[in-house]
C-alpha cells in the first residue's frame, strides 16, 4: 500500500510518502514541504498548495492520501489556514478518484509512538526508527506528514474490515425479502359418523 500522507498548512504543507503494509516492513519514497510566502494572497496560497500536491501525486502515484483532521484550537486564524489547505488536499486526490482518510493527531501519534500525548521530538524520532532513516526528517511539518502515512498504512485495514462489516449489515437489513407464497391448504376429508 502506498500513502502519501499530508500535514496541511498555509505556510508550510508537509507531505510524505511510505510504502508498505501492516505487519511488513516500511519504506519512505519521499519527503518534503509545500511552503507559501505568508505575505502573498491567499488565493494565490491556495494555488500553490495545490501545485505542490499535484506534482507529488503525479511523481508517487499514491493509493490513498491521509490527511490531519482539523480540530479545534483556541488561534482561530491558524485553524481556517489548516482546514483550508486540508481541503486543497482532499480536493487534489479525490479529483483523481484516489480514497482519502482522516486522521486525528491523536490518533497519529498513539499508532506511531504508542502515546496520544506524544510530543513532535517523539514522533520525529519513531517515524526516524520505523523508516530506518539516518535523521529526524525537518522541518516537524514533513515528519508529521510520514507519520500521517504510517498511521494510514497500519489502521487501514482494521478499518477496511469494519466498514465492510458495516455495508454488510446495513444490506442485509434492507435486502427485500421475497415475496411469501401464501400456504395452500387441503381441505380436510369430511368427518362421517358412525351409527352406534
């Protein structure tokens, strides 16, 4: 399985792309940062993300694309940035047709490090020790980024198996049942009495 994973931001975007499976070994293909000038219009921002992430996507040829779901933070201004360059994002793979996934940096960092409450020098750290890299990928945006893709390739399929579950049960319950043929009774012999 191939995933490029995504850190979004407007001023710097990281992107990472592993590949592998649960349970096999992980290889990084890539990575590295989408960056906008923080003085320049924010369509134009917008437009760059969206350049960046195509060229990954046309050069990695991902099979999903794992984005950080947004949440909420106190520094409103920073969270429209993130949701807006995590939509460029969405937009870009699912214009190709490619499945995208979201996760929470929670769940990131507990599949990563074992910890939702791991900091970004932990998490830099496992994504070096998982990939077998020499260092700590910089800036934290693009180790994020892989560790969005690690997080994807290793609960994909726990996933996967659950929304089937799902789908499954939701077409049982509204396969119509055929129609029911109604019992054709045989009319009982008459009953004779017997003089005594």
């Amino acid at each position: 399985m191939r995933v490029l994973g995504v850190d979004p931001g407007l001023t710097r975007c990281g992107v990472g792309v592993v590949d592998g499976g649960a349970g096999r070994t992980l290889t990084m293909l890539g990575v590295g940062v989408v960056r906008t000038r923080a003085d320049a219009e924010l369509g134009h921002r917008l437009v760059a993300i969206e350049r960046g992430i195509e060229e990954w996507l046309d050069e990695h040829r991902p099979e999903f694309v794992a984005v950080e779901r947004v949440f909420s933070q106190h520094n409103v201004r920073t969270v429209m940035g993130t949701a807006q360059a995590s939509a460029v994002a969405m937009l870009c793979a699912s214009r190709r047709g490619i499945p995208v996934a979201l996760h929470t940096p929670s769940e990131v960092k507990a599949a990563v490090t074992g910890s939702g409450r791991a900091d970004k020098a932990q998490v830099g750290a496992m994504v070096t020790r998982l990939l077998r890299l020499e260092a700590p990928p910089k800036p934290a945006d693009a180790a994020d980024a892989l560790a969005l893709a690690i997080c994807h390739i290793w609960r994909a399929p726990a996933v996967n198996r659950l929304q089937q579950a799902h789908a499954a049960a939701a077409g049982a319950s509204r396969t119509p049942r055929a129609p029911r043929t109604p019992a054709v009774r045989t009319p009982a012999p008459p009953v004779r009495k017997v003089p005594r």
